[in-house]
DNA sequence: CCCTTTAAGGATAGCGTTATCCGACTGCAA
DNA sequence: TTGCAGTCGGATAACGCTATCCTTAAAGGG
C-alpha cells in the first residue's frame, strides 16, 4: 500500500518525527518513566535511578527526540505559550515591544505568539475570540486603546472571558480597563518636553496628534500644552492638528495646518513617525526643519538620533514594556487586576537627554 | 479545598473554555456530528442537514466555542502554522519579511511562529531541533547565510531532517543548500549602483561590508566592485571594510578607515543600518553626509528617504520576499528543492529610482 | 412489496503527552 | 519470619479533536 512512497531513495518518503514512544522503547522501558526522566519528574524532586535517566536522555539524543508541544498542550489544557497582539509588525513601536517580549519570554522557556490587529477593531475580537481556543498562559494587548466606550466594552467582554478561563491579561498602555498594566507617564514626559522647549525660546506651536480617541496621543497633548501654560504659552485651537498616528497622518497634516506654518517655531509631533513624515512634507515645501522651525517627535526611534542630530522627542522604554508584561502575565502575586508597572518616559531636547 | 478560590464571585473562579464535547452536548447531537457542522465536512462535500448544521453553529456561536489548535495538532500530526527564523525582530529587514510572511499567511488562514536566532548558530541549531517536535506544515529561514561550510553542513542536515518529517523548508536569500529558496539580485542591483554613481562622477570610493563570509554582503561587494571596473575604477583593498552588519557595525568602520576618509568621493555602506552608522560618527568627526562625502546604503529604509532626501540605496522587496517565501511553502508544485523564486531590486539614486 | 443503494449521524479509535493509580520490590524493625 | 513503610517503574486514563467504521433509516427500482 504504502510501497510506492518509501519505494526510492528513504529520502522521498515522509517518515514521522520519533514520538516519546520511540524514545522509550529504544531505552527498553514504559512511556511514562521516559516521560518522567525528560522532564525532571514532578515526584518530589527526582526522577527514577541516575543510570535509567541516563539511557532514556541518551535514547532521546540518538532519535534526535523532541518533545511535542501540541500533545503538552492537550494534555495539560494549558500552553506554554504567550500570545501578544499588536497592531502592525513594521511599526517601530510594535516591533520593540515585541522585541522586549520575546526577551523576556526566552528566559523564562516560553514562546510567544505575535498576532497582528492592523487597527481593525473587528478583527482584534475575532483574533481574541480564536485566542479563547489557543489555552495561552497569557495575552499581552499592545495595541492602542481609545476612549470608544463601545470599543473598549466589547474587547473587554472579550478580556473577561479570557481571564476567567485561566488566560491572563496585560494591558500595555493607558486604559480603563481593569486588568493588570504597564504604563508610561505620557503625560509628564511630555509636559517636560514642552516645558524645556519653551525654556529655549520657542513660543509658537502646532501639534501634531492622533485623532482624539487614542489615549496615548490624548495623554501627550495634553502634558504638552499644560507644560506650555506653565510659561503662559497657549495653542489655538486651530494648531493641533488630528490624523493618523502614522508617517502618513505626519505627511498630512502639515498640508491641513498651511500657511499657519509660517509663523511656527515648533511643530510637535506626537509621535516620531509622524514627525518624520511632517518633514518629509515641509521639506517639498522648501522647509527645512532644524533651521526654518524644529519638529519634534515621541518615541525615540534610535536610527533618527543618528540621522537627526539636534532632533528633539521623549525616548520611551519600549523594550522594557515588553519584559514588563511579561513579568505581570506570568509572575506570580501580580495577577490582581490593579497591578500596575509604571515606567518613564525621558525627554531629548535637541539631542540631549533631559535628567529628572 | 479550593474553597476560598471559588468563593466570592464566580469572578475567580477559572472555569474552561468550551470544548467541542460542550457545543455537541447543546446542539443534542455527538461530537463527531459537531466537528464535522463546523468543518464544512470532509465527506464529499456536504456536512449533514442544513437544519442541524445550523444548530450546531448556534450552539458553538452561544457558548463562544473557538477550536482548540493544539488538539487538531495533536490529533492530525501536522499543525496549521508556519514558522519562521530571524535573526532579530527588531532588525529592520527581518521586521519587514515577518510582515510579509504574516500578511500572506493570513490570506491562507496559518498562522505563524517566529523565532529569533540572534545571530547564534548554535542557538539556531537548538531552535530548529525543537521546531522539529512543532510539526509545522513549513519552516522559513530568513537568517544570514554564510559561506562557513561547517555551520551550514549543520544546518542543512537539520533542514533535512524537518523536511523528512514532512516540514517544507525554504530559504530567502542565496545559499548552497538545496532547497526552495526566494532571492534578489543582490550583485546586479548592486552593479547598477556603482554604476549610476560613477555617472554621475563620482571616483573615489570605499566599501563598508559585512564580515566575508556573509553571502547578502559579498555579493553586494562584488556586484559594486564590478559596476565601478565597468568605469575603470578600482577600490584599493584597504578601502573595503569588514564589520558587522548593523548601525554599530557602520560607525566603527568609520574609525577604521581612519584619515583615508579625508580623500573619498563616496562611502558606500551594504547596508542602510551601516550607513546610518557611519553617518552618525562622520557628524561626529565634523564631516556631513552629502556635503562633505556621499554615504549610500542598501536595503531602502522608507524612514530614510524621508529624513535624508538625496540618499541613494536599493530598494529590495523585502515584503515580497515574505509572499514568496509563504507561496514556496505551502503550494504545492513548488516542493522542488530547485524551485527558486527571484526577485529584483531597485537602485534609487539621490532620491531617484533606476527603471531598468 | 422487497431488495438495493445512498445518506446521515453515532460509536470508536487514536494522535502524543503526562497525572494518577497500582503493584512489586527493597530494607528495616519487631 | 512477619509486617510495614518507602521507592520505583509500569499500566491506565484522559486531554480535545477528527478519520474511520458502523448502524439506521430513507429513497428508489424492479
């Protein structure tokens, strides 16, 4: 029947990966005493005489054995697995988080399992909802959280059920949502980069924010402008300027502030990204950015500190959000869902970290 | 006993997820019924009475049934998932082939799993040995390859092993293993290169390249070396310097050229993270990028054109390289370890692309 | 009206693990 | 010698799912 697959050479013919069965047989003893000299043994402290442990790690090393974590996971109802939702990889923010995640994971044996939201808040259900399947010890979301009501109950629905089926929850960000967090002081960092601005001189801004919904963005606006009503600066209105929190939303709104950019000296954006892409903007516009007017940014992309030299932002400890999270998704004693992590954002005024 | 978990609330209580059991149970039929209501049936192509189809998809929609990956795992041998190696997510290549690879994974309803080597051939000799217990329907290897016959003879006997066990393997970027793989015209864009900047009068040049035994930077090496013979230019040996192939890696090759920079027309880095790099420690020695000396980079980092307008690089797609990998893996009539898909790249050169 | 074909849902088995239970053996005190 | 606690390894079961087989009933043809 199966004659023609292994007919040839053994390498057309798909063999299967040896199972613990395997490994068991070869060292001459039951499945379960295998299984017990692979994993330690959960029988106090040992695991079955030294010399039989020794013949069932040699067995394994000979079939080149390795364990099946889909069977694990079965078994056991629970997998040694994190799963962390962001909006989109190629984002830097994302991606360094991301980065502090899977860290963080590595030490700790266990993987991580990145699913992608692309901003779309149907598909950040649907992605949960098939999550609820998946038995992840945790989930990290690290997308942006918004001041949508409607929004923010059906995730947390979602969340709830989560959680009490033994999945815990970590919120990165600022949120209403009654989970466990890590959180950065958006608005206090920003304050000081407002604040060491106006120091320096400067006196006329716009703001470059992410539609009003985005907390983070929201948190940043307003440490901005109160940093600037500490020196009796006021922004009119018509100056801060809603679009995507993207290079893109960046490119735009320069061309929806128009010719209120004349008499700027700062245009900040919230983000880095969109203050790269105002520049890119007011460049085809003849405006050169450190010596017409200064943009400014949030994040602290570290590649446009080289490129940038006098570039002004709040560098933001993503990578530590990340081994944050984690610590909050697995260590024990931290599940209470008013367990918070603070971190802290540091202001870089024209290349200079600001120390507190 | 767990008395005091389940105490207050049913809030603490962890109850679990649904199961398929659970939805048969409400829909009054049996399990197997149940399965194959949701899976559209593996029977011709009918899965039961439409009336009792529907009953079941009510009764998994009222319960939140989402299936258990793992069991389908464990149960049909081969998970639906991808798994994918990079060096480092946070590397902006790699970022770029996940999105890519996840993108088009999507599509295809897998998901995928990406591991990180960080650059540690024996962490990713480990890496693949565990993936092998994974049972992934496709591995992708997006790692550097390199021209040290010991550590690829040890990868590719791993590859080997995973691809008997029924695992696709496919490489992005050239190699010498014999399996699909996705490349780019790395020496001919890379020609082009050398090609349009001799143009445009350059003669001068020195090279900042990757340790040698990386294939990605040797062939973009070569590639410019021959676009500059091509116009009688040649580029001292000393002029070609070997780091790493990162920002770090560009602004110590700076120091390495030593006063030798004093006497360039062009310093043309194989990579954009090594131009970022050099940029950064020029400024720092006084001499500014298009002013001073030309600094050109490959890979195109959208965020580089924004900020340095004139910068001339190569455009490689990087986010095709993610489809294609994804295509190699999982269509079939592509198993052919010949199968190759390539892709090109495009010069842009002081902020203009080269049509060829 | 009986036999045959087809369909549809249920029963069973098995994927690779590990937790739980059980039996056998050892050693030691009574 | 008997009794008993303590070890250690094997047998068994179970996790959740789907492929396979089997039973039952309905439909259709002679």
């Amino acid at each position: 029947m199966h004659e023609s697959a292994r007919g040839r050479k053994s390498k057309l013919s798909v063999n299967k990966p040896p199972t613990l069965a395997d490994v068991a047989r070869l060292a001459g003893v039951s499945v379960p005493t295998a299984s017990r000299a692979l994993n330690g043994g959960v029988r106090g402290k040992d695991s079955g005489s030294p010399e039989l442990r020794l013949r069932v790690l040699d067995a394994a090393d000979a079939l080149g054995y390795a364990v099946n974590p889909a069977a694990q996971t079965t078994k056991g109802g629970r997998a040694r697995t994190v799963a962390l939702l962001v909006s989109d990889i190629e984002d830097f923010g994302s991606a360094t988080i991301i980065s502090g995640v899977m860290h963080a994971a590595e030490k700790r044996g266990v993987s991580v399992a990145v699913r992608t939201t692309l901003d779309d808040p149907l598909r950040e259900i649907k992605l949960l909802s098939a999550l609820r399947g998946e038995r992840h010890r945790a989930v990290v979301i690290a997308t942006a959280r918004t001041t949508d009501a409607h929004r923010e109950q059906a995730l947390e629905a979602q969340l709830r059920t989560l959680d009490e089926h033994g999945t815990r929850v970590v919120i990165v960000g600022d949120s209403d949502l009654d989970f466990p967090a890590v959180t950065v002081d958006n608005h206090e960092s920003s304050r000081l980069l407002a604040d060491a601005l106006a120091r320096s001189g400067k006196r006329r801004f716009a703001i470059l924010a992410a539609p009003p919904i985005e907390i983070t963005s929201r948190d940043r606006v307003h440490g901005f402008l109160q940093g600037l009503a500490e020196h009796d600066i006021a922004v009119p209105e018509s100056n801060v300027v809603h679009q995507a929190f993207s290079r893109d939303g960046g490119y735009a709104a320069i061309d929806e502030l128009g010719d209120r950019i004349r008499e700027l000296d700062v245009i900040a954006a919230m983000s880095d990204a969109m203050a790269v892409g105002a520049i890119a903007r007011l460049r085809e516009l003849g405006i050169e950015s450190p010596r017409d007017l200064e943009v400014t940014g949030f994040d602290h992309v570290p590649m446009l500190g080289d490129v940038l030299p006098r570039f002004s932002t709040v560098e933001v400890p993503l990578e530590a959000f990340g081994e944050a999270a984690l610590s909050l998704a697995l260590d024990e004693g931290l599940s209470d869902p008013s367990a918070r992590i603070a971190l802290y954002g540091t202001p870089i005024v024209h290349g200079e970290p600001i120390v507190r």
